[in-house]
C-alpha cells in the first residue's frame, strides 16, 4: 500500500514519530548511564584491567550476533508495538533483578545489565525498523534516519558526562536503578503508539524454521543486500579492534586521565550531531549507497590518523572528523535495508545482516586484550583503517548496480 506524501512538518506532527523520538530519549539515558557507569565500575574494581574492560563490550555484542537471526524472525512474527513494549519492560525488570543481585552477592552482576538488555535488543530494534517502514512515506525514510541518528549524536555529547556524573555522584547501585526507570519510561511511552495490525492466522502459516530459511534465501537473492553483508562484515571486524581501546589511546599513549574518554565521545558525538543535520538536509540528493561509501573512506582516514598521533589536538580532530561522517554509515545502510526489502522481511533482513557486523566485531573485540599485548597502539588502529577501506571498496561494488530495479520489485 503506498503512504501518503507529507510535509516535512507533518513529519514531525506524526503520532509515530513523536512516540518513538520520546522512547528513545530514555532508552538513550538508560544506555548511556549503562555503559559508563559500568565502564568505570569496572576499571575502579580491576585497577584497569583491559581483558575485564573488553568483557563489558563483549556482554553488551555478543548477545546480537547470537540472537539477531532469532530476534529478526520473531519481530516479523509478532505485532511490532507489542513487542518493544514487552522489550523494554523484561529490560527493566532484568535491571532491577541485577540491583538486588549487587547488593546482596557479587559485583560481577554489572556485566548481566548488558548482556540481557542486549538480548532483548534484538527483538525490539527489527520490530522498531518494521513500524518506521509502516508510517514513514518512502520519500522521507532517508531524512527520517537522519532525524533519529541526531537524538542518538545528541546523547554522544552529554551521555558520556551523564554517565560519570551519575557513577562519580551515587555510585553504581543508583546508577542501575535509573537505568531500570528509564527502560521503564520507555515501555510507557511506546503504549502511545499507533495499534498493531493484526495478522491473521491464515497470513502466518509457516512455521520458525521455515521463515528464518526464507529471510536468508531472501538475502542472498538480492546482490545489493549481499555487499552490504560483506561491508557490513569488514566494519565488524574494524571496529571490534578499536572499540575497547580508546581508554587506553587515552591513558597510555597521552597519558591523560581516563575521565578524558567522555571528552573524546563527546567531541565525536558533536561531530554526529552536525553531520547528522546535514546529511539531513541533503539527503535527498546523494543516494544512499554514496554516503555509506563516504561515510566508510572517512572512517578508514581517521582511524590511521589517530593510530600515528600522539597529539591530543590531533586525536581530537580526527575523533571529529569520523564523527561528523559516522551519520553517512548508519543512515546509508539503514536507507538502503527499508528501501530494498519488503515489510514482512524487514525483521529477517535485520537478523541476517546485523550479525555479520555484530559477529565479526565480537570476535576481533575479544581478542583486543590479546592483541593490545602483541602489537601497538598504532598498528592496531590502521588495521582497522584498512578494513574500513575495504569496506569503502566493497561498497564502491553497488555503484555499478542499478537499485532502481530491486527497489521498485520491493514497492509492486
């Protein structure tokens, strides 16, 4: 069914898009105050330790490659509304079972907020795109992603100070409490959403095992939707190297405390937020498959910048610059997985895709406290430059193939 045109101000005046803009704002305060209160929780318990500070990241991606492909399948299954709602209330729950765990047993709980709420992640963010594809007309599904990238630059800037504020003032019992009560918020707020539409029986009539074999047939079918599988696969592996280093960028290579890493996210999450209204407002004259490949040059560009530089400034720069073209990577891939898939495989697509990112990242994540003893700083960071040219080239693959024709299949 085709969606009516509107304005970009009726955009705005969308009951769905107000909702999900809301609930994101306290599930990007839940997140935040989760990954540095836990962050520095953990550095103060292991004096620094870079395996236990891998570990968190590790908790917090594992679980998407394990339960993407299960996640995507049941999110194009079940009533999208109803599931994020059920979502972020077991987040909340899973929270505050952690506290009492906390308080009355072992610290090592903190690393369970992440693993779980990252579980249900996987359930809930197919469930969110499907709904985006349902109310969002295709001409403004690239500034829509635009939009909601610049709530999330928003919580780069002041989401890294929120978290240490919050750790640094209460301690990290009250710390997961508000995050229990944000995941909370959320859950009320989703309740505002436009109804579910209700899928008969007759339209649901295979089984799980058969649909999650129809999402990758689907996949590999489609040559666009198999590059970015393999773009998506060097970016994992790109940035699973650098993910848990940036502490030690800090503490060991300039030798600045490591409260200077909010500094370092804010400075890229300000970058996101400028570059997030731009490609915003230009959105509608690159397509697509150009900013994903912009956005990955860029990325290769800074990483080696910031591997060979001891320059605080210069770090910050380049943190800058990746920022300001990280916006182009997300925006890209997202345009393009709404525009070449069809509703009822948006949840598969998600599930297939996002583990070869999430995958690849776990596993160069979980060697990081391996290769930070066997190779330098330096070394590392323009590895992972390299593999973000690969991507760029990877990429550079879709430009000779026309989308005009896959989208429009999508569209009949």
């Amino acid at each position: 069914m085709t969606k009516p045109s509107m304005s970009m101000s009726s955009f705005f005046r969308n009951q769905f898009v107000q909702v999900i803009m809301l609930s994101s704002i306290f599930l990007q305060i839940g997140i935040w105050v989760r990954n540095f209160a836990i962050l520095l929780f953990v550095m103060e318990k292991t004096n620094n330790n870079p395996i236990a500070v891998s570990l968190i990241s590790v908790a917090e991606f594992a679980p998407i490659f394990i339960f993407s492909f299960i996640g995507g399948t049941f999110a194009d299954r079940w009533r999208p509304k109803r599931t994020m709602i059920w979502c972020d209330f077991l987040s909340a729950i899973s929270v505050f079972a952690v506290l009492l765990t906390l308080i009355f047993a072992t610290w090592e709980a903190v690393f369970f907020v992440t693993f779980i709420s990252s579980i249900l992640s996987q359930f809930s963010q197919p469930s969110a795109m499907k709904l985006f594809k349902a109310h969002v007309p295709e001409e403004f599904m690239q500034s829509g992603m635009a939009i909601f990238q610049t709530v999330m630059s928003i919580f780069m800037i002041i989401g890294p100070a929120l978290g240490t504020i919050v750790f640094q003032r209460f301690g990290i019992d009250i710390a997961i409490a508000i995050m229990g009560i944000a995941f909370l918020i959320s859950a009320a707020v989703l309740t505002l959403l436009p109804a579910d539409e209700i899928i008969s029986k007759e339209q649901n009539t295979t089984n799980f095992v058969e649909e999650l074999k129809e999402g990758f047939i689907y996949v590999w079918q489609q040559r666009t939707l198999t590059i970015l599988g393999s773009v998506f696969a060097t970016a994992g592996l790109a940035v699973g190297i650098v993910q848990p280093l940036g502490i030690f960028l800090i503490v060991e290579r300039l030798g600045l405390p490591k409260e200077n890493l909010q500094v370092l996210l804010m400075v890229n999450g300000a970058a996101m937020f400028i570059g997030g209204g731009l490609v915003m407002t230009v959105s509608k004259k690159i397509m697509p498959q150009k900013l994903l490949a912009i956005g990955l040059l860029v990325n290769a560009i800074s990483m080696i910048g910031m591997g060979l530089s001891s320059s605080w400034i210069i770090i910050l720069l380049f943190q800058f610059l990746n920022g300001f073209f990280m916006p182009c990577i997300q925006i890209g891939i997202n345009t393009l997985i709404l525009q070449l898939t069809k509703s009822e495989f948006i949840g598969r697509v998600n599930g297939v895709l996002n583990p070869m990112f999430m995958g690849f990242m776990v596993i160069t994540m979980s060697l990081t406290g391996w290769l930070k003893v066997q190779f330098s700083l330096a070394i590392l960071y323009i590895a992972a430059g390299l593999l973000f040219l690969l991507g760029a080239f990877l990429t550079s693959l879709i430009f000779s193939h026309s989308l005009e024709k896959e989208v429009d299949s999508v569209q009949e």
